[in-house]
C-alpha cells in the first residue's frame, strides 16, 4: 500500500514524539512492504516566526492533497502570556479544522494496569475503563463572532450550532456504541444553554434510528465527577467542542500521564491524527517527552487506512513497553528512558528484533537526579 502524509511537527515536543511515530511507521513499512510518502509543513509558532501566518497556504494545500496527517503540537509561552496578541498559533489549527471540516476529535480512554500507580485515582476504580470520546470539532463558540472593546472591559463570545452540524457527529458515535458496549452519554448543559438543549433534542430524535444502544444525559458538571468516582460506567461519550475540550482532557489524567493518549480527527475528506497533549516548551529538546500519544496515534492512522494488523502490532509494542517499565521521565522521573530510546525499542519490536530476555545494559537508562 502507498499513503501519503503530510506531517506536521508543530512547536515544543511536537517534533521530537512525531519522529519517533515516523520511527515506529517506517518499521511497520517495512516489515509489511508498505510505502508512506511524508511531505513536511508548517503550522503554529514555527510557521508565524517563518511566515507570519499560524498556516500558511502551501501547508493547507499539501493537506488538502494528503491522504492523511500526522500531527505534533502548537503552542509558544511567548503568545501564551500576551492575550493581545492578535496572530496565535492555535488560529493554524482551529483554521485547518475548518478548511478540512474535520468536525469530529477521537479520543480513546483506556487504563493499563502496568500504570495503575501513577494514576490519581485508586486502582480500583481503574480496571475495566475502556471508552471514547467524541468531541464535536468546527462548531460552538471556538468558531463563533468574537469581540472585545477597545478598552478592553468587554468582550463577547457566541457559540452557535446547527442541526447538521449535530447530527453528523452524532451518527459516527452511535455507530461505535453499536460496535462496543451499546451505551452512548451525551454531556452537555441543557439546564442553561439553547446550544445544549438543541444537542439533546437532536440526539433524542436520531435515537429512535439506534434502538439497541442506550442513551444517557449528563450535565458537564456531573459528568466530570462521574469521570473521576466512576469511569468504567462509560462506553461512548458524545459532547460538543468546547465542553469537548474539557472532559477529554479531565478523561485523560485518569490513566496517568497526558502524555499516553492519542486522538483522531476524522472529516469529509481527509484525517488527521495527534496525540492530545501540548506542546509543552519546557520539555522542548532534551529528549524526555512521552512519544506513546503519537505512536498511538499512528496506530490509529494506520487503522484509517484499513491496516488493522499493522495498528494492533503497534499497540502490542506500546503495551509491551510500559509492562516492562521502559517509560519516559513522566512515568517514572528516577529511572526513566530517552524519548527517542522508547521510540527504537517499539521501532524494534514491530520488528520482531526484541529478544524474550531484555539486556537493560544494553539500552540507553538515563537516571535523572534526586534534588
């Protein structure tokens, strides 16, 4: 199979945990006689400083050609703390969504028992949580009129939704309900917002085309909670963008580190494929970020593609490497191993090259110091 894809590695850690899903692609190429064709572009703080546009044309129109993208992170202190900065780099991403429609984020929550003891919740509440979220993507008041006073002591947002916009997400997550455990929970805000009581009413009416899966309501308040006390309750989680936004990312702690979880963005024509975190500038070059976000999402990449043998060999390397404490400095910040180390090991195991009995001597540990 040929695929091309654009790839995106953004700012911070961007590039660094999407060389090592390259790593981990090119090692699924090989071993399966594929052949992916990578066209770099630029999107966020890199591509202002370059370009002084957050997505510049040329990079909408290698994605627009693509059949899929491979996304790192956006994201730069410097227009992190000037709230009047009228260029961002997040208006590359939220404009590449709508050029692309890519009106619905997937994100997969899933608890590994290797993990149980960095996760803030007891490992009780931990086994058996396996759900998805989907996020509505290029609606809601991140796309709506937004203004602001010249003084700056007002400023407004307006969240707007359509029925079509609803309905389009709604059918891709009654779908999954019906190919997982036949449960779908809207979260939205109906007791105060028209936008949410225009989500339920439409999830209402299309239930009646899903009469084999289940439909709760939760308000987002209470769903977070209920994320929290007791996550294994969830199959499929349906909710717009920004209410999205925030229970995904509460959803994401519970497995213990941001830094394990994939996503997918799926549109009209194209995909594209990110881990959740930021770009986290801190990290930026030394080769200790988390990459298993981005080589999951690969993974996730390749099962867009229809390639579901190569997506479960990738997983099986992910689980094999944290089953065998071969982590990143957000799992383990004493004995932790290289972002690029991680990246080979997985790179080897598609591969059929890691040994039942692991040498550690032989692979790069990197003790971090105990202040």
């Amino acid at each position: 199979m040929v695929k091309n894809i654009a790839v995106i590695l953004g700012d911070g850690i961007g590039p660094e945990v999407t060389q090592q899903a390259i790593r981990v692609l090119n090692a699924i190429a090989e071993q399966f006689r594929h052949q992916f064709n990578y066209t770099y572009c630029l999107m966020g703080a890199g591509a202002i400083e370059k370009t002084g546009n957050p997505l510049p044309s040329e990079t909408l129109e290698i994605c627009k050609k693509s059949d899929a993208i491979l996304f790192g992170a956006i994201g730069h202190p410097r227009f992190d703390n000037d709230p009047t900065a009228d260029v961002r780099p997040e208006q590359g991403l939220l404009k590449l969504r709508q050029e692309l429609q890519l009106f619905a984020n997937i994100r997969p929550v899933s608890t590994d028992p290797a993990l149980f003891h960095l996760s803030p919740l007891k490992s009780k509440y931990l086994e058996d949580v396996d759900f998805v979220v989907y996020r509505e993507l290029t609606g809601g008041i991140y796309f709506g009129e937004k203004k602001i006073n010249e003084t700056y002591t007002e400023a407004s947002d307006l969240c707007i939704y359509t029925r079509s916009e609803i309905e389009r997400i709604a059918h891709l997550a009654f779908q999954s309900a019906k190919q997982r455990k036949k449960k779908l929970t809207l979260i939205d805000k109906a007791n105060v917002l028209a936008t949410s009581r225009l989500w339920r009413k439409v999830v209402k009416d299309l239930s009646h085309q899903y009469k084999d899966v289940k439909v709760e309501y939760l308000y987002a308040d209470n769903a977070a909670v209920q994320i929290i006390i007791n996550p294994k309750q969830f199959d499929v989680i349906l909710t717009e963008n920004l209410l999205g936004d925030f229970i995904s990312d509460v959803a994401a702690t519970i497995g213990g580190s941001i830094g394990l979880l994939p996503s997918a963005s799926v549109g009209v024509s194209t995909s594209l494929f990110e881990p959740i975190h930021g770009s986290y500038p801190q990290a930026a070059g030394k080769d200790i970020a988390n990459p298993i976000g981005s080589i999951l999402s690969a993974a996730m990449m390749l099962e867009y593609f229809q390639l579901t043998e190569e997506a479960s060999l990738i997983r099986s390397g992910v689980a094999w490497a944290l089953g065998n404490g071969f982590v990143t400095k957000d799992i383990d910040p004493v004995n932790y191993y290289f972002t690029s180390t991680i990246g080979e090991l997985i790179s080897d195991f598609v591969q059929n090259k890691i040994t039942t009995d692991v040498n550690r001597n032989n692979i790069e540990l990197r003790k971090s110091t105990i202040i």
